[in-house]
C-alpha cells in the first residue's frame, strides 16, 4: 500500500517540476520561438503524458480501478494495462478523447486535472514566448 502512494507522490512532484520549467525558464534576448522553446515544450507534454498515464497504471494495477473499456475494468496483463493508460493519457491530454476508454471514480478528477493541464500549456507557452520578446 505504501509502494502504490509513494509513486504517485513521486510522479506528481515530476509532473509539477515538468510544467514549472515551462513557466519559469528564461532564454537569452531576440529568441521569440525556437527549437529549444519547442523542444522544451514538447519535452514537458511528455513528461506529463507519462505522469499521468503513470498514475492511472498505478492505480489499476493497484486494484483501484479508474478506467474502464467497452464497460469493463481494463483487461490484460500487466503490460496491456500499462498500454491502455498511456494511451488514455495521450488522449487526455492532447484532445477531447474517443470514448472507448472512461475514467470511473477518482479516475475521472485525474482526467479533469490532466485536460486541464492540456488545455493550458499551450497558452503559457505562447504567453512565455510573449514576455521573453517584450524583455528584449
């Protein structure tokens, strides 16, 4: 039981530390839009993927379920679940998801928090880049 919330502590606190670095890195003068910027960009949407999907992993293999497929608690072994979350994160994050897999109980604030999340890096990126070309 330990196992289970010490691993998700650990992976939120990567997650905060991942978009915090978005918000808060600072580039040297005229760079307005560039590999870094995008690269850091594309750096913190996977860092926050994995998180989540992660947490939903962790969860379920934990015997909480939080997903469900065609109205089942996720079938499959260990590597199939962990498969469906990340997929299900990916979905999350990046658009309004398919519907095949839905989150159930605690797993449906999780998903809230992660489109969340989604929905506003790219805002703080373009507001990041905004005062990094007004600095200059």
């Amino acid at each position: 039981m330990m196992v289970p919330i010490l691993l998700l502590v650990v992976v939120i606190i990567g997650i905060i530390a991942s978009i915090r670095s978005l918000l808060t890195t600072t580039r040297g003068k005229y760079q307005y839009i560039s590999f870094e910027n995008i690269f850091l960009l594309c750096l913190v949407y996977l860092t926050v993927l994995v998180g989540f999907g992660l947490m939903y992993a962790i969860f379920e293999i934990s015997g909480y379920p939080v997903l469900i497929e065609a109205g089942q608690f996720l079938p499959g072994s260990f590597g199939d679940k962990i498969e469906s979350a990340m997929y299900f994160s990916a979905i999350t994050l990046l658009s309004v998801g398919y519907g095949d897999i839905t989150p159930i109980g605690v797993g449906r604030w999780i998903a809230v928090v992660e489109a969340l999340i989604g929905y506003t890096m790219p805002a703080a990126f373009v507001v990041r880049t905004v005062m990094n070309v007004e600095k200059g």
